[in-house]
C-alpha cells in the first residue's frame, strides 16, 4: 500500500492596507489580522501596507495583488479586488458613485459579510471587534484593552488634556511614536504585536524603547513651538508650523495650551503634502448642537474626517491654497463661535 504523503497547501497572501501613522489604523490592521486567523483561515501570510491621506489618488490598483486584499480605518475603494473593508470615518467615499456601488453590494449581496461601515462607532478597531464578534464568533474579550484605547485616542475621549499631552500612559507614548515615526518598516513591524502583548509590555521591546527618549523632547519642542506660533481668537486657535518638518505633533496640544476654545486650525508640512487640520476641543463648554459639522467643511476643499475632527491635503508645491484655505475655514469658525 503507497504512504499517505500530506499535501501542502501554500499560504493564503493576505494584504492589509491600514490608516498609516494613526493608532486606531495599526490597532485595526492587527486586530483584523487576529480575527481572520481565528475565524477565516489559519494558515495565511499577512503584510501590512499603510495608506496615507493625500491630494490625487488616493489607491494604487497594482498593490492589490494579494489572494486577500482588506481596507480598514480608510476610505473606500471600489476595487474588484478588495476582499474585505471597515471603516467609521463620515468621510468614507470619494464620490457618489463608489458610495452608490457600496450599497448596490449590499443589497444584491456582492459584498455580504465582507464590507462594513458605520460612522456611529467611535474607533474602526471597536467596529471591527463587533462586527468579528457578532457575524464571525471572534472572542473579543482578550482584545478588550485596546478597543477601549482606540475609542480613547480616535474618540478623543481623554478625561483631561494633561492625559492627551503629557503622555503618561503606555497608549499615549504608542501614538507618539506611531505618528512620529518616518521608518516605513516600524508600524507593519508593530501591528502583530498590538493583539499580543500588553501595551506596556510593547513599549519595552528594543526597536520602540529606542525610539522614545528622542521623540519625548521633540514632544515638548512641539509644545513650546505651538505656544509661540498660536493665537486663540473668538473660540478659534490658529498656528502655522509648516516651515517646520512637524506634521506628528500631538493634535491636543492647542487645548493644552488654550484651554478655553472651542476649535483649532494648524497647517503643517512633510515631505509629500502641506496639510490643513482641523479639530474641536473634546473639553469644551459649548452646546455640540452649536457646533459645524467640520468633515464637511473639510470636504469642500478635497478633505474629510469626523463632524468634530478633520483634515485637507494639498500637495507640498501648493502651500499658498493651503494657507488660503485655512484662512478661510478660521473665519467660518471664528464667525461661529458657539460660546459667543
């Protein structure tokens, strides 16, 4: 009688494309990593490829090569060959048609229990925890801690702006060093370990122990450079830090340093874009009824995010639309200052 010889099957190639230099983004790239090895096929490869909010495309079809392709924490792409979506973000398609192909997939069942949406939910880590729980079986409880931080850092559900800034807990010193970094390798070299080790745990391993010292004391130059370059009028704060390469600086540092407005508006520079960013102070006093909607603000200008974060790139030889835009947008706000 001939041996039985086992047959090896080769390793499913699962790409995941994540929110790059984000700790919800990283957070969702692991966690949906988690979850289809527990629920969808225990013998995959996974590579994980940030994406990056830009001006002109936003997708390069030709990265879309593996056997899986899945998107979460960004945009809509209506690619053929994306295999799995989730995302929150109020902004999510680029145009009425991909929104339109979006729900014809639903309901003619294209995309049944592999694309989701819903900007109800504070993080697409806790989007993707339901969903996998819920649909897949996925035990989310060993996850539980950092779902409860993505709903913290995406949410801006901080209890003050001393925890958002000075970075005592072991989450906030993550976020530092994944929106700081410029090492395309660190972030996919960190996703694995984000739904495995505790997060102070991670902090110790060498490649990021490395990395904070460094990024702590560029840290508080960034505080004290945004508490020159501000101006807190009409419930509206203004910077303009885009002669400095300091697109990573902590996004509470504005309500840190004026606590009593209401929004911000920064402009910043790195190498691939000149960025308008815009945000609402999470501790503010006033009436959210009174508060803009600002991912539509943003939208007008090619931008988008959350009704009360969002940003705008441009690309870095159009820095004076940039400033022109931002020079709007700061009127608008400081024309409706919902604590006037």
């Amino acid at each position: 009688m001939p041996k039985f010889v086992p047959v090896e099957h080769p390793l499913l190639n699962v790409r995941v494309f994540y929110h790059d230099k984000c700790f919800d983004g990283a957070c969702s790239a692991s966690l949906f990593a988690r979850f289809h090895r527990e629920c969808i096929s225990s013998h995959a490869d996974y590579e994980y490829h940030g994406l990056v909010h830009r001006a002109g495309a936003l997708f390069n079809e030709a990265d879309f090569i593996g056997d899986e392709n899945a998107i979460v924490d960004f945009k809509y792409s209506p690619s053929p060959k994306i295999t799995w979506w989730f995302d929150h973000h109020l902004s999510a398609f680029l145009t009425p048609a991909d929104q339109q192909q979006y729900r014809q997939g639903l309901e003619d069942g294209t995309f049944a229990n592999r694309r989701f949406y819903d900007p109800a939910y504070t993080s697409c880590t806790g989007l993707l925890a339901h969903i996998a729980s819920t649909k897949f079986g996925f035990n989310a409880e060993p996850v539980a801690e950092l779902v409860r931080w993505a709903d913290i850092v995406d949410g801006a559900l901080y209890q003050s702006p001393q925890i958002a800034v000075e970075m005592a807990d072991p989450a906030m010193k993550l976020t530092l060093v994944i929106e700081s970094t410029q090492d395309p390798a660190f972030i996919p070299r960190l996703i694995p370990l984000l739904t495995t080790v505790p997060l102070g745990e991670i902090l110790r391993e060498p490649f990021v122990a490395e990395l904070l010292p460094p990024l702590l004391e560029r840290h508080q130059e960034s505080i004290d450079l945004i508490r020159e370059r501000s101006e807190s009028k009409d419930g509206t704060i203004y910077f303009d830090i885009s002669d400095h390469q300091l697109e990573g600086y902590n996004k509470f540092i504005p309500y840190y340093l004026h606590p009593d407005a209401t929004y911000s508006k920064g402009l910043s520079k790195s190498s691939f874009r000149t960025k308008v960013s815009v945000g609402s102070n999470p501790w503010t006093k006033a009436d959210p009824e009174k508060m803009l909607n600002l991912a539509t603000i943003c939208e007008r200008y090619g931008g988008g995010g959350h009704a009360r974060v969002g940003a705008i790139s441009f690309p870095p030889d159009r820095s004076d639309e940039a400033r022109k835009a931002a020079a709007e947008i700061v009127a608008e706000l400081r024309e409706n200052n919902p604590l006037a």
